[in-house]
C-alpha cells in the first residue's frame, strides 16, 4: 500500500509542521488573544513592496519605532508591545493571506493601521467574525465608519470624502471658472474623493481613472490635456502623484495640480521624480498632521528623536510622521483600556474618545462615530517646500458646510508618552 | 487498436492493491482521503486548516492541469485566467442570490465550472489548432488579460479592487476554517475520482496517443483536435472549481489573486510533483501552499524590502531545478513515495 505510506508521510508532514510553527499562546491573566502579562502582540499589513510602496513603506517601521521608544521607557501597563508588520503588496488576495495569518497563526491582541482601500475592505468582514478590533485604517474610504455592520472597525485618515470637499472649496474660492478635472484611483478611494469634490463643485469637466496594477497614465493624461482641463484634482497614491506630474510634462500639459493627502508627501514625490523633482512647484493639497519640515512643532522635535534613536535615522518624511502619530493613538488607547486589557474594553475604549494628539483637526471617535480625523489645513509647495497656509477646515461626508475649526492643537507630554487617564 | 496493458517496469512487478478491481480501489482512496481530510480538520489548528483547505482548492486546479500537460502534451499558461472565471462567476452569483441559505454556494460553484468549461472550450479550440511556443503565447495572453477585463469593466469586476464574496455562516457550530476544508476537498476529491476514472478509460488512451504522437493515432482513428478541445475543456473545468473554492476562501475575489505568475506557478508546481500523475498534482499543490509560507518564514527576520516579493519565485526555481535533477519524473517518483502512474502508459516520454 504505496498510497497509504504516502498519505501517512504527508500527514507526518503536516504535524511537523504544526508543531514546528506553533507556539503556545501564552496563558494571559485575562485569556485574551495576543495580550499576556508582559507582551501585547498587534499586527498590520502593509505595501513595503510592489506598486503603492512608495512612501507607504516607511509608515509601519516608523510606528514600530515609536513602539520601541515607549517600551524602552516601561512600556503600557509593564507590557511590551510587538508590531508584527506583514507585506501584502497593496495586492487584496495577498492581504486576505496575510491578515489570516496575523489572525489565526500569529493570535493578535489587533489590527493597527492596515493600509489601503480596495487591500482592507476585502479583510473587515473576516476581522468581525474572528471579533478582532480593527483599529485606525490607513485609508480614507468610509466604509470604516460603519459602527452597526463593523462594531470593531475605526478609521484614522480624514476621510476622502470629507477631503474631496475641503479641497474643492479651496478651488472654488480661488480657481473659479476654471475647468476642474479629476483622475482617480480605480476604487473607492476614488469614488470617495469624487463624490465629495462633485459634492461642491457639481459635475466634473473630465474624469479618468487608473489602476496600480497598470502603471502608466499616459491616456488618461492625454483626455485630460484635450478635455481642456485647468485644474487637476488627484485621488492617487504617491507613485501614480510623481507619474501624473511626469506624463503631463512630458505632453506639455501644465495644470494646477490639487492632491489628495495620501498622495502628496513631498519627500516620497521628489524622490520618484528624481532630476524631475521641480514639477511639484505650485502642487496643492492638505494634511492634518505636522508637516516634516516644520522644526518649531514640538510634535516634530519628538518623532525626530525616537526617529534617530529607534528607527535607524530614516529619512524624515510626512510618512514617519503619520506612522508615529498613528502609534501614538494607539499607546492613548491601550492607557485608556487599563491594566486589565480586553478585545471589547479595547474598542470601549477608543469609542469613549477625548484623545488630544498631534492632530490639527478633532478626532471624532464615539459610538456612533468611527471615522477618524474630521478636518484639513491646505498645504502648498512654494520653493521646493511644502508648507501650511490658511486655517483648518472641517465638515462631514454628506451635505454639511465645510466650516473653520480653531481650537489650538495639542502639546506632547513631556516625555513623550501619553499618561494614562 | 487493441492497447497492450504493459506492466509496470519499475518498482515491484506486482502488489495486491493492483488484482483488486479499479473502481473498488478509487473508491477506497477517494473515502480514505475524505477520512484523512475530516481528522486533520479535527487535529489541526485553524491557521492550519485553513492552508489545508487552500491545497484541496489548488489540487482541482493541478490535477486538471497535469492532465492536460503530462497526459496531452498541450501546456497551458492561462489556467489562473480560468480560474478567475471560476471566482468571479462565484462573486457574482452569490452577490445576486445573497441571504437564501447554503444552496446557493452549491448552484454559484456549478455555474463557475460550467461557465469555465464554456471559456476553457473557447481556448481549447483556438489551442488545438496550435503547438509548442505559439499555443504557450496564446494561453499566456489568456493570463495577462485578466487585469484588463476587470478594470475595463470596472462597473461589472470593479477593477483591482475586486469583489466581495457573500458567503453565509457554517452550518451549525462547525468553525470557520473546517467547513472551508470540507468543501474544498469535497471539490478535490470529486476532481480525483473524476479525472482517475476519465484518463484509465478510452478518453485517457486517446489522450495519451495524441501526445505521442499524433499521425499515428490518426491512422489509428483517434480525433486528434476533438481529443485535444476535450481535454483542454475537462481541464478548463477542473480550474473553474478550483477558482471558485479559491473565492470561497478568500471571500473576495481580485485580479491580483489570479496573476501570471499564478499560471506559472501552476505549471512549475506540476512539473516538480511529477507530470502526468494525479499524485503529483497533490504535491505540486501542497508546494504551491508549502512554499510562499516557507519564503514568508525565511524573511521574516531580515530585511524583506530588498527582495522586493521575489522570493517565493526563486524558492520554486531552486526547488524545481533541484528536483528535476534529483529525480526527473517529480516528487511523486521518489521512494518511498513511489506510486505508479495513472497507468503504465502515462509516464511521461521524451520525443525525438
């Protein structure tokens, strides 16, 4: 019976393989998954390759570094916490791969900051059925403000809809008459934007899309150029920003270019456009976090220092920014959660809100809300510098006014890490 | 044409197993195999069960493929191209019929290898008419259109974002990741027991007799093309179940799932398990599995940036390179796990 030794090999097999891969999880005092007396285990995934890597790649090292920073310093509650980041290559079949993996193989406390629109939509409903909390979306989509379908879910981002409105206001304001045109990604990143750009301005001149797995946008570009467009609003991430900035040089098509925040950190633009770089003269866009350049920000000062200390001195972008903030809202969240940390006392504890952090705008999380940031400053590249102008606007995703928000931002804690409340 | 039954050459000339009747012998294996199945299910942890489910949903796929390949001689590099035909009909199918009760997975799984049955005979009839590196280019561009279609359709496949697949609860208490490895190895073992019975009987030898060589199995009034659109078609819908299992798993679809590097994948995983031989496209599928898992653990401690997602691929051209020299016929030729053919005729022959 050749087949059944074979059968009885390949059972073998697996066994061994069970039992090399698993580790036991650690009997934590309050039997929740990824959290024992002295670790907290939370995973991401996370384009460090592929056609959305650009820039993206350095989010998550930056947030582990943070992460580091505060467990050198005691950690939260005397636990340590470990970032397991997975690379899903902005692929959503990867990601469903990986996400399983963190989930199942690796029982992590939470997701944090899993990036990207069309890659995390495809895992929200996996990560209800395993209950595991979902926290702070790398993404602008709204489908993670939807407390009723996915209790576990928050986002962080403002959401692109919500921006599509503030940028479109600052277009009409100051580029009236003008023909606005729009190019997007092929999804609801997309969708989102447009939807809130057509909220202010009606219908668009022009619209052209685009999908990562296709980089090039030279047709799109080309209909844009012929549509006569004077304006071009961009829903895209930095790879496709630095390629649609190039084809319409190259065409001779010289629009004002008005960016979406995930797609314009100047740093992670510059350095795709190589000796091209001076095309970003004059781009528009908006963020509502520190920029990088800004030395005076005592938020910046911060993330600088656990940046050289714990993230091997990587280049300082509004991407490492992002990643420690991100981080920061995490380490605010596990205080407020208290020493007995649970799945449900997790979310509870988010859902309570109240975070003052690097943020300009006001973070909207309570229980019927999950979006995230609520509001945007403009930004422009003046000099080769990106830099702030005007006040921070807020408003919501459906038909609310976009209105001046003007409470002062918040200072860090001396050493750097939030207390517990 | 009277076909001599040889006996097998290698290997003991003789074992109990092979006086006993064949269908009383797949029979055994198809129900020794659901056992095996059901108790790993049992023993496994989830993230386990989980991978076990994903070799039944390839092992559909490699089977119909090493048909195809080992037994027809036609290679196929498009077979990702029908297995997002698979998913995508299941996507569709169980978006429209969503909330009425678990037979509609039944009746969306049907639906996608009957629709990549209809696409695989499309391909097959241009492939028939076609050989070597000009049928390789054909089912090539069937691979590389997938992304198009669905970003040109973007309102239909929402491009590479893809679709959910609305898949109800389990029945009862049965985790998650169980019932996913029933039903795929359910599709696995159908797919076996199929395609065991399809290539012992008339069809197999005229398969088999058009690889060899087609003039002569023309004189010996064998339809070369018919055999050739059959046997691509048989193997179509055999990547159509696979797919949509593959759907069922991820409960999403995306053209990322089915990229080209998925069909070579496929072809490659084939190769090492063994051409030709049911046995190794088990194990041509459980590398697709093992592999990228195995890459995965190699990087995790390094920096895994510079490899740029490279890796599982140089790990499946190491593996087949060492294979192919270590034991030409596939790793289901090795000792102890020698198993013979799906008849002594299969084993694979170099043409002249």
């Amino acid at each position: 019976m050749r087949r059944t030794s074979t059968a009885l090999v390949a059972l073998a097999l697996v066994a061994a393989a069970t039992a090399c891969s698993d580790s036991g999880g650690g009997g934590s005092s309050s039997n929740t998954p990824g959290v024992t007396g002295s670790e907290i285990v939370v995973g991401t995934h996370m384009p460090l390759t592929g056609p959305a890597a650009a820039g993206y790649s350095k989010i998550a090292p930056a947030s582990k570094a943070y992460f580091d920073y505060v467990n050198a310093n005691g950690g939260v509650h005397g636990r340590k916490i470990t970032y397991k980041i997975m690379d899903d290559t902005y692929n959503p079949a990867t990601t469903q791969q990986v996400v399983r993996e963190l989930v199942l193989q690796d029982k992590v406390f939470a997701i944090l900051n899993g990036l990207g629109t069309p890659t995390h939509t495809g895992v929200l409903d996996f990560l209800k059925t395993n209950r595991v909390p979902d926290l702070f979306v790398a993404s602008g989509s709204r489908s993670w403000n939807q407390p009723d379908k996915y209790p576990g879910t928050f986002g962080f981002n403002v959401d692109y809809t919500v921006e599509g409105k503030i940028l479109a206001t600052h277009v009409k304001q100051t580029q009236a008459g003008k023909k606005v045109c729009f190019l997007g990604q092929d999804d609801d990143f997309g969708r989102d934007a447009l939807a809130g750009i057509e909220k202010i301005l009606g219908p668009v001149a022009a619209k052209q899309s685009y999908v990562t797995s296709n980089p090039n946008v030279g047709p799109q570009m080309g209909a844009l150029k012929q549509a006569g467009c004077q304006v071009v609003m961009l829903a895209t991430v930095p790879g496709f920003t630095a390629l649609s900035l190039g084809t319409a040089s190259k065409i001779g098509f010289k629009p004002q270019f008005v960016v979406s925040q995930v797609g314009a950190d100047l740093t992670t633009l510059k350095k795709q456009l190589g000796p091209a770089a001076p095309l970003t003269e004059g781009l528009i866009s908006d963020n509502y976090l520190p920029l990088s350049t800004d030395d005076a920000n005592p938020w910046i000062q911060l993330y600088k220092r656990v940046n050289s200390q714990y993230n091997g001195n990587a280049e300082f972008d509004n991407n490492v920014v992002y990643g420690m903030s991100v981080a920061y809202l995490f380490v605010q969240t596990l205080q407020a959660a208290g020493k007995d940390l649970t799945r449900d006392g997790l979310i509870a504890a988010v859902e309570k809100g109240g975070f003052q952090g690097p943020g300009m705008a006001p973070l909207r999380f309570s229980k019927t809300d999950h979006s995230g940031y609520g509001g945007m400053k403009m930004s422009r590249v003046q000099g080769g510098e990106q830099a702030y102008f005007g006040t921070v606007y807020q408003t919501d995703d459906a038909d609310g006014a976009v209105q001046p928000y003007t409470a002062a931002p918040a200072v860090p804690p001396s050493n750097g890490i939030p207390a517990a409340p | 044409m009277s076909i001599v039954r040889e006996r097998v050459s290698t290997g003991p000339a003789v074992t109990p197993t092979r006086d006993r009747p064949w269908k009383l012998r797949y029979l055994l294996w198809t129900v020794g195999g659901a056992v095996a199945v059901v108790a790993l299910t049992y023993a496994l942890p989830p993230f386990r069960t989980y991978q076990l489910a994903t070799i039944g949903a390839y092992l559909c796929v490699t089977a119909g493929l090493t048909v195809l390949t080992g037994l027809n001689g036609q290679l196929s590099l498009g077979h990702g191209a029908l297995m997002a035909t698979g998913a995508y009909t299941v996507a569709l199918l169980q978006d429209k019929l969503a909330g009425r009760g678990q037979w509609t997975l039944l009746v969306s799984v049907l639906a996608a290898v009957a629709l990549a049955t209809v696409a695989g005979a499309v391909v097959g009839l241009a492939a028939a008419r076609l050989r070597g590196p000009y049928l390789a280019g054909l089912t090539l561009a069937v691979a590389v259109v997938v992304p198009a279609i669905t970003s040109t359709f973007d309102t239909t496949f929402n491009s590479d974002q893809g679709l959910s697949v609305v898949l109800d609860p389990p029945p009862g208490t049965i985790p998650v990741e169980r019932w996913q490895a029933w039903l795929c190895w359910t599709g696995a073992l159908l797919t076996m027991l199929t395609l065991a019975v399809l290539v012992r009987g008339r069809f197999g030898r005229e398969m088999r007799a058009v690889r060899d060589d087609e003039t002569a199995a023309r004189l010996a009034g064998v339809g070369v093309a018919r055999t050739q659109v059959l046997t691509f078609v048989v193997s179509a819908a055999c990547a159509g179940l696979g797919g949509a299992l593959v759907a069922v798993l991820a409960q999403s679809v995306s053209p990322g799932a089915f990229p080209l590097t998925l069909s070579l994948f496929l072809v490659m995983a084939i190769v090492i398990g063994g051409l030709g031989s049911l046995a190794g496209a088990f194990w041509g599928a459980v590398l697709l599995v093992a592999l990228p898992a195995l890459a995965h653990t190699v990087t995790e401690g390094i920096d895994a940036q510079r490899l740029e997602g490279n890796l599982p691929l140089a790990l499946f051209g190491v593996t087949l390179v060492v294979v192919m020299l270590a034991a030409p016929g596939g790793i289901a030729s090795l000792n102890p796990l020698r198993r013979i053919s799906l008849h002594p005729l299969t084993r694979i022959r170099r043409k002249a």
